[in-house]
C-alpha cells in the first residue's frame, strides 16, 4: 500500500470510530458500563463532564481535518495528467454507485451511493431513537407528583427527538464549509453537497419542531406551561430553546424551494440569523451536547472568518467584454500561484449596486493557459446583473469589486473519460468553458490522451451564439482548438429560420485602470493554502483546549467543584462559545495578516508586467451576414459547430448511440433538461454513460 493509501486508511478507521461512538451513544450499555468509566478517566478539574464529549466526538473529525489538510496539500504537489489514466480503474469500479437511481422533485438527482448513505443515515436515526426509548422506559423518571405514565412517556419521546435532532447538527454545517479539508478528502465540493445540507436541514428542524411541540403538550396537560420561560441554573434552559426554534421556524420556511425561488433575497437576508439560532440552541443544550457538534461548527467558524477577512480587499478589475446576446465576461487579475480546477465559482460584490449582495458565478478561465488572470461570466437576467450592465456601459474609468473564492473541485477528473458530453442550456454553457480550455491546455503534453468531446447546446435565439466565442480566451497564446475532438451541436429553439442579414451589436471590450488599492485575487492563505489552514484548525484547537481548561479549573472548580450544581449551566456554554470564537479569530487573523504582506510583495512585482493586448474575438458569427472570420481559432471553432435553426437536442438518441466504453455525461442548465438527461443515463439503456450534474451560477 503506498503512503497516500495508508493515510486515507488511517482517516477512514477515525471516521469510522466516531461514527461507531455515535452508534453506541444511545444504548444502555454505553449510558451504564461506559459512561462511569470514561467520567472517571477523562472528566478532570480542567474540563469537568466537557472532557468525555471533547475527546470522543470532537477530537476524531478535528484530526482527519488538521492531517487532511496536509494531505490534500502534498497530494495537490504531486498531480499531474498520467493521475487521469490511473484514476481510471477506482472510478469504473464505483460507476455503478455513481450511477443516478432517484430524479425528482425536490430530492433532485440522487445517486445509488448517495442514497445507501442517506439511508445508513436514516436507520442511525431510527436506531438511536428506539434505543434511546428502550432504555428510557425501561427505567422512567415521573417529573410531577401525579403523573400518569402515558405523560412521562410523552415527555420522554419530545426529549429523545432533540438528541435524534442534535445528531443532524453534528454533519449539518461540513457541506456549507466552503475551505474545508473534510469534503474534498471524499470528493465532493460545497456546491456538488449543499443538498446535503438541504436535507439536514429540514430534517433537523421536523425534528426539533416536534421536540418543541411535544414538550408544549405535555406542560399543557400537566399544568406546567410555566416552564416554557424557565431559565434554570442547574439544567437546561427552556426559554432560550423556545428563542431558538422561534428564530428557525421563518429560516425554515424560507429556505422551502417554492419560497426560495419566487423570494430568493428574503432568503438570502432570514439565513444569516444562523448566529442567533446557534448562539440561542448552544445555550438551551449546554457545553456537554455542544462539544458533540462542535467539529462541524468549529470548522464552519474558521472557514466563514477566512472568507470574510478576503472579502474586505478590493480585487483588480482589468477588463470586461460585453457580448452581444447580454452576456458579461469581468477579467480579473490574479496571482500566479493561484490554482483552481475547472467549474470552480466566484463571488462578486459590487459595492456601488449593493454593499450586501455577493452573487456567486462560474469560472470561465483556466488558471494553466491564464495565469495571472481569471474570469467570471454574467448573465444580465436580474435586477443586479442589470444594474452591473449600466454601469459596465457607463464609461467608468475603474469599477470597485471585491470577490470571495474561487471554490471547485480538488481534481479535474473529468479528464478520465474516454469521451465527454456536455449538455448545457442557455448560459449553463459557462462551465463548460473552462472544461474545453483545460482540454486545450491538457493535449499540449506530449502523454495526455485527448477525449473526444460533443457539446449539445440550447439557445433560445440566434444572437446566443456569441456565448461560444468564450471557449476562446480574451489574451494570452492562440490556443490550439483545432486538435481537440471537438463537435458542437448547437439548436436554435426559437428561430424557425437561419437569419441571414440581421444586424447585432458588435462585442465591446472595456479596459480599466489600474488602482493603487486593488489587489489580485489570491488564495485566502497564500500558495500553501492547505498547509496555513491545518495550521489553523490544529493551532486553534489546542488553544481552545488550553483556554478552556485553564478557565474550568481555576475559575470555575474552585465555585462548582465539579459538582455542577453551584455554577450557571448556561455560562459555561457561554464560555464555549466566547473561547472558540477567541481562539479562531487570533489565530485566523495572525495567519491572514502574515500571508496577506506575502501576496502584496508577488502583487508588486506583477504591476511592473505588461498589459497584454487581447486577442480580437469575431464580432458576428458567420451566419450573419457573410461575416469574416479573422483568426484560425474562430475558424476551428466555427467548423466544428452544427446550427440547428428551430429545434430541440434528441438527448436518447444522441448519447444511445456513442460507441466509447466510456462516455462522461455533464449536465448544466435548466432543472428539466438536467433531469431529462440524468433518467436517460439511470435508465440502464447503456452501461458506458457516467452521468454528472454540474453547478453553475450566472
């Protein structure tokens, strides 16, 4: 086994005894063999009845989150384009896992691995709750003189819903930690995971709404509505439970898909009361139920500080091209050292439109054939994006901006496919421009095998062209699109007739001066990104640990005495909370400041370069109007792409008939089309498509 294998073996044995410990957690077996012994052990003066929790669910995910960075750092020195080839065998004998099995709403498309985990998730919750049960009825506490035991069983089945509920916590905030080590150690990005997040989300809040509305019946029906505002010292507090599900209840309903489409911005604005609502839920289930979640959170802390420290700089705008079918391209300087994988997303801020707004959108550049630049595209389809377009046109001499990201895949993997599909519709062609320019850059290495690719595009009119000029860069060598496999099948839908002298307007390109105060974008923590953030997670960690034992022992033993019962059980949430927040925010901001001086001095030595002069783009297509093509680039591009005047892909018949025994099938654009294509390749009609839904946003 090489050094990789045995490492990744190492994180899955972790990860697999943090997940057995949560396996055992509610059994009897664990609450009366192993709890006395693991509290005589661990429970000191320095951490109290924290040190069990700490060391059981806290300390496995924060080591595979240090090492992990580590690991991804050197894995990412080592790659290069034979890792395709080899990837190849791990990857068909997973194809069938990957392989789409449920498309519908709202679940989306879901894959047969992830539904076997989405239901080995479902049968731990099961599992918990009636072990949780079993061991509750069989010994049950009356709380009230008089009780009937219907009641208490009442009581006792609202409580264990919130221990099931604290269970979604402990993975709710992993697919929203944007940086995070934790993701890409198993393949996935946040954009490719949100979904997870989606669904932990609502489960969590089901569970929590009838945990709230259990325990609302059962103070009814035993007299005891006094309870609900009850803040105790020695136990749980029910009011600030009561404020917390107060503030989930409009998160929840506003992140329901039909709400959160037609009301994205109210959205938007009502989930950033998650610090309250995690603030108001640490205090309700106390420091010992915190230390149980707090990996996901803890990591979640240091990734949003890291991306609101980047946020604050002013990001170098040096161009911006606007096509004719109201489409933006920003051109964006960056620093050499900065990577990224195609389909990575960005997001911009404008502050003259909206100091509050960050819209996140594709990449369409390559960080190999463009190395000090990257690009974004925007669709003008909003009342942001149109506003941008205003002023784009306005003849500003520099336009501020500040961006956060980029965020993508750790591995173009796409690459290992005998032969590619891309199908896209409308502006879901973005991704894919970045996908072809990796191609370009790829076959120029003497061992890469170049797959073939088929690009199926569906515009609604004919102006919509002009998107595929984007697969050319806007500076920088010509590239070689002539020896790509390329076939572009493009379809019309709404002209019935190829135009033949319409007039359109010719693509503009804007450059911008430069100013003193931008800066290039850059890795939020320099070129060793992944190294100063394992440095981060470990260094914050064992102050957080040192800090808080310092202050259990010498602040709070000497009033408790280990007791629990003399001092606040709400403050010692609090000094969680206030200790992990410290701990992050000190060592974040070392770590930045130190990596920020660095990218300033490489900024330096690039505003001595020369601006390039962009590459002359065609300002119609050839169907318009007998227009010249004025590069050899535009006329590979142009020959290899098929105009199909009033009509729609044939998906089936399409990818049925590719002969490769592998074919890769991506995916972007509308919900429908994305779904149509995935039950074409769920179907089992042909064992060779590996079908891949890619997110974009315009």
């Amino acid at each position: 086994m090489s050094s990789k294998g045995m490492v990744r073996a190492i994180f899955l044995v972790v990860f697999a005894v943090w997940l057995m410990i949560w396996v055992m957690l509610p059994t009897k077996l664990y609450k009366n063999t192993w709890t006395p012994n693991l509290e005589t052990t661990l429970n000191s003066t320095y951490f109290s009845g924290q040190g069990t929790n700490l060391l059981l669910f806290s300390f496995p995910l924060m080591f595979i989150a240090a090492f992990g960075c580590a690991y991804l750092h050197f894995q990412n020195k080592s790659t290069d384009s034979s890792n395709h080839s080899k990837r190849l065998g791990l990857d068909s004998a997973t194809a069938l896992l990957k392989r789409p099995v449920v498309v519908m709403a709202p679940l989306g498309i879901v894959s047969a691995l992830e539904l076997t985990f989405a239901a080995m998730f479902v049968a731990l919750l099961i599992w918990s709750l009636a072990n949780y049960l079993y061991v509750s009825f069989g010994n049950l506490h009356m709380h009230k003189e008089g009780e009937k035991i219907w009641e208490a069983k009442l009581r006792s089945v609202s409580l264990r819903l919130g221990y099931i509920g604290n269970i979604c916590w402990a993975f709710l905030f992993f697919p929203v930690t944007r940086g995070s080590s934790v993701l890409p150690l198993i393949g996935l990005t946040s954009e490719s995971s949100i979904k997870y997040h989606i669904w932990l989300g609502h489960l969590s809040n089901i569970l929590f709404a009838a945990h709230t509305i259990g325990f609302i019946i059962y103070w009814a029906i035993t007299n005891q509505m006094a309870e609900m505002v009850e803040w105790s010292k020695t136990w749980v507090s029910n009011v600030a439970g009561v404020i917390a599900i107060v503030i989930a209840m409009p998160m929840w309903v506003t992140s329901l898909p039909q709400f959160r489409r037609m009301k994205f911005e109210l959205f938007f604005y009502t989930h950033h009361l998650y610090l309250l609502y995690i603030f108001f839920y640490v205090l309700h289930v106390g420091d010992a139920y915190f230390c149980m979640i707090l990996p996901g959170i803890f990591l979640f802390l240091i990734d949003r500080y890291l991306r609101f420290l980047q946020s604050r700089q002013r990001t170098a705008l040096l161009s911006a091209r606007i096509l004719p079918c109201g489409l933006l391209e920003l051109n964006f300087s960056k620093t050499p050292g900065l990577y990224y994988n195609p389909t990575s997303i960005l997001f911009v801020n404008v502050p003259r439109i909206s100091k509050l707004q960050w819209h996140p959108f594709t990449v369409s550049s390559n960080c190999n054939m463009e190395t000090d630049e990257l690009s974004v595209v925007i669709k003008c389809q909003g009342s942001w994006s149109h506003k941008l377009y205003k002023e784009l046109g306005s003849s500003l001499d520099r336009l501020q901006i500040s961006t956060e990201g980029p965020y993508g895949p750790n591995s173009s993997h796409f690459l290992r496919h005998e032969c590619l599909v891309l199908v896209s519709g409308g502006s879901g062609i973005t991704p894919f421009i970045s996908i072809i320019r990796e191609i370009i850059f790829q076959i120029q290495k003497p061992n890469f095998k170049v797959p073939r690719v088929i690009m199926i595009c569906a515009f609604k009119n004919s102006a919509d062209l002009a998107m595929l000029d984007l697969l050319l860069p806007i500076s920088g060598t010509p590239p070689q699109i002539s020896q790509i496999q390329l076939q572009i099948e493009a379809y019309i839908t709404r002209d019935e007739e190829q135009p033949m002298t319409e007039t359109h307007k010719p693509l503009q390109t804007i450059w911008f001066k430069p100013s003193p105060l931008d800066s290039p974008i850059s890795a939020t923590l320099g070129a060793n990104n992944w190294l100063w953030l394992g440095a981060i997670i470990s260094s914050s960690s064992l102050m957080f640990l040192l800090l808080l034992g310092i202050v259990t022992r010498y602040y709070i033993y000497p009033i408790d005495h280990n007791t629990e019962q003399i001092y606040h059980f709400s403050y010692r949430a609090l000094w969680d909370m206030f200790l992990v927040c410290v701990c992050i925010f000190i060592v974040s901001s070392v770590v930045f400041l130190r990596c920020k001086k660095q990218n300033a001095r490489e900024w330096n030595r690039m505003q001595n370069r020369e601006i390039e002069t962009p590459v002359t783009s065609p300002r119609v297509w050839p169907w318009f109007s007998g227009a010249e093509l004025e590069s050899l680039p535009h006329q590979s591009l142009v020959q290899a792409t098929k105009v199909h005047f009033g009509s729609r892909p044939d998906f089936k018949k399409t990818l049925l008939d590719l002969k490769e025994s592998d074919v890769g099938v991506l995916a972007c654009g509308p919900r429908k089309m994305r779904h149509d294509v995935a039950k074409i390749c769920a179907s089992g009609l042909a064992q060779n498509l590996h079908f891949e839904s890619i997110s974009f946003t315009l």
